[in-house]
C-alpha cells in the first residue's frame, strides 16, 4: 500500500533512474515544441492523432529534448489519450 501522505508529484519522480512525467499532448500543431505549464509539460507535435502517429512524434520529440535515445523513453499510460505518463530511461 502507498503512503497517503506522500507528496504528489506533477512534473515526474524518479526511481532507479527512471524519470516518469506527467504530459499533455497536442496533436496536429503548427510546429513541434514542448513548454512547461502549470506543472507539466506541454508537448506540441505536428503529426496527426491517427494510427500512432502523434506518440511517436512524442517520443522523437522528447528523445531529442532529455538527448536520450528512441528507445528509452516508454508511453507507460494513456495510449489513447491527450494526457500522458512517460518514462524515460
């Protein structure tokens, strides 16, 4: 069972080097940039929300922000939705 009385952590928490981040998705942007807002991190991605095409500008887009390869960053929860927990590696 979890503490109760743990703080809540929006932007990320770290455990055995994984960083996991709270981020809002917005498909279908003019341009591709990440902002930090109230707490998360806003991810813009050009691509469209269709048949995986957004998350994968996420991951590309992120990889190149924390300078981490492709492969250690992880859509972990909400697959299918604007809202997103990432992990990075």
């Amino acid at each position: 069972m979890g503490n109760r009385n743990a703080p809540h952590v929006s932007v990320g928490m770290q455990k055995e080097n994984l960083l996991r981040i709270n981020i809002r998705v917005i498909p279908g942007a003019s341009r591709d940039k990440i902002v930090k807002e109230n707490g998360r991190l806003k991810v813009y991605v050009c691509a469209p929300a269709e048949s995986g095409r957004a998350n994968k500008a996420v991951i590309d887009l992120l990889a190149d922000h924390f300078d981490k390869r492709k492969s250690g960053i992880e859509i972990v929860k909400g697959g299918h939705s604007r809202d997103k927990v990432v992990q990075i590696d």
